[in-house]
C-alpha cells in the first residue's frame, strides 16, 4: 500500500489509485495530530492549547493524503513526499544516509542521482518534514510580531491591522502544523522508511518474513480497531531536544522509525496483529505515539525558534526588537512594496 512505483504499475492508471498511498489511515493520523496539541505545555501560545485546535490539527492532519486525485501533476510529484526507501544500513539507494541528509532538497537530488536514483522514485519525506518545520517557524514568528505590534501601536486603524493579521496568522499556523502533523506521522510508520514496505520484498529473508502486501491492512483498519487517543498519549515519550539543526533532528527520528522494521516484520511473523494479541495492539501504539511525541516537540521547537527569527525583507527586521517595541513592524508586514 505505497506509490505507483512500488506496485509495479505506470503511468496515469497507476497515479488514480490515490487510494494506495496512504499512511496510518484517518483514524492514525487524526490520533497524531490530536494527541499532539492536546500534549503542548503551557510554553506554546495559548490559541493552540484549545479543544477546538487539536480537532482543526486532527483534522488537516489528513488533508495530504485527501488532496490525492487531484491530477497526474500533482499526484506524481508530492505521492513521494510521504516516504522514503531507506535501506537496513539506513541509506537511501546506497548514497544519501538518513544520518547525513544534506541540507536541501537540491543536494538530495545530486546524491541520488549519483547512484542512479531521483526521488520520485525513493521518496522525500524527510524534507517533507524538515521544510514544513521550517514553514512552521516562520509562521510563529509572524504571528509574534503581529502581536507585539498590536500591542505597541497607538494608531486604532493601524492596530486593528496587526490584530487581523494575527489572527489570520492563526489559521494559518494550524493548516501548516496539519501539514507537518501528516509527513511526521508518515515518519512513524516503519514500512514508510523502508525499502521493505509491502512484504520484506526481493532481498536477502533468512528469517523468511512475509511476502503478504501486510501494508495496508495494518496501517488502516488494524488501526481503527485497537488504536485509541487516550492509550497514545499515555504512550507519549517526554520532550526531548537533541540541539541540533532540523535536518540532524528529522533524520534521527526516521533512523528510529527504521529500526522498528525488522520487529514489525517479527510481530507479523508471531501472528502479533491478530485480534486479542496485545503484543500488537502494544507495538501499534507505541509507534502512532512516537509520531504524536515528535510533532509535539517539533511545534514547540519551532515556537522556541522564534526568537531569533527576522520577517520581511529591504531589510528584514528582528522579532525580538519587535517585542522590545524598538522597531514598528507595520511596514514589513502590511508590505512597504
């Protein structure tokens, strides 16, 4: 249950079977998103700290996989932001390591490239994620200066500005964490950075895993049947902050992912996902809430970069100055043109 490439079919038949790209199911994306939000500490701002946003983010959590359909441009070219074909050792087709990404998408390309691969055929997600994060950061630090503007202004016209735009900056922030909700859930999933994606596939099996399309039955409705908010965010692991760059951070967490292949391979093997197994329900759980665990840190990480972020530019201005009411922001962000 992968991308047209992994099913061994081409061309526009292929990209319409949106259906076989998903990851987690609705019900494992919307737990990760929801779980998320409803686990931020008092540090992130309080407008995301609602009922009503941990549903919005549960919600546009799944929004990647339902713009699927959309046409064989869009289709062909974003299906493989939502995984990547690592291999046991952790490279992708023998370059790139998921420990030593390069810093964008471009240098990927080369790397790939040189060993006779694109990544529309071993996928990206990790700069789905490193450049959603990096999105979300931005937005943080727009949505501060609006704010501190606001606060600053004398102008009643003015002001009422800035209060808009914070808050339009608002629903942004919560369609852009949705986004990043969806790529790190994708993250979570072991046969979603695996070259063993659907079945352990044509290499070396000496403990004779399953050739099964085991994919989509377990990511779906296994889900849905043994999954629930409540057991994730028990499962959730505390924050944790590697301070590192985003690149190192999102390559260490799909590292992770990865070693969990071989043990989901092991569970299958056991007969683990049958129903009443708690071994299954137990690994299942723990996997949906590394997902929630690292979109939490990620949103607050993200958060706490504002704070040596500049916004605008001819020239750019600090957000700190910002709020220290030593720049007006009004210009940068209403657009001086």
């Amino acid at each position: 249950m992968k991308l047209p490439h992994r099913l061994a079919l081409g061309g526009l038949g292929a990209l319409c079977l949106s259906g076989q790209a998903l990851a987690w199911g609705s019900s494992g994306h919307r737990i990760i998103g929801e779980a998320a939000i409803e686990q931020l500490p008092p540090e992130a701002p309080a407008f995301l700290r609602t009922d009503a946003a941990a549903a919005a983010v549960g919600e546009l959590s799944r929004e990647p996989d339902r713009s699927r359909g959309a046409g064989i441009a869009h289709d062909s070219d974003r299906d493989p932001g939502h995984f990547v074909d690592a291999g046991d050792d952790g490279r992708i087709a023998g370059g790139p390591g998921l420990a030593d990404l390069p810093p964008t998408r471009e240098a990927y390309e080369k790397a790939l490239a040189q060993q006779g691969a694109t990544s529309w055929r071993v996928g990206y997600l990790p700069y789905s994620i490193i450049e959603d994060w990096q999105q979300l950061a931005l937005d943080f630090a727009f949505w501060r200066a609006a704010a501190a503007g606001a606060a600053h202004e004398t102008d009643p016209q003015r002001e009422a500005w800035l209060d808009g735009d914070r808050r339009r900056r608002e629903s942004q922030i919560l369609i852009d964490i949705g986004l990043l909700s969806h790529f790190v859930g994708d993250g979570s999933m072991p046969l979603h950075v695996s070259i063993h994606f659907n079945g352990w596939g044509d290499y070396p099996n000496p403990s004779g895993y399953t050739q099964e399309k085991v994919h989509s039955p377990w990511e779906g409705a296994y889900v849905r049947k043994v999954v629930t908010l409540e057991t994730v965010k028990g499962a959730m692991a505390p924050f944790a902050d590697c301070d590192c760059p985003i690149t190192e951070r999102v390559g260490a967490y799909l590292g992770r992912t990865l070693a969990t292949v071989g043990p989901f391979y092991e569970l299958e093997k056991a007969g683990a996902f049958e129903p009443g197994v708690i071994k299954g329900v137990e690994f299942t759980t723990e996997r949906v809430a590394a997902g929630a665990a690292e979109l939490r840190d990620e949103i607050l990480l993200a958060w706490r970069a504002r704070g040596e972020a500049k916004i605008g530019y001819r020239p750019a201005i600090s957000v700190a100055d910002v709020e220290a009411g030593k720049i007006d922001p009004y210009d940068s962000l209403y657009g001086g043109d």
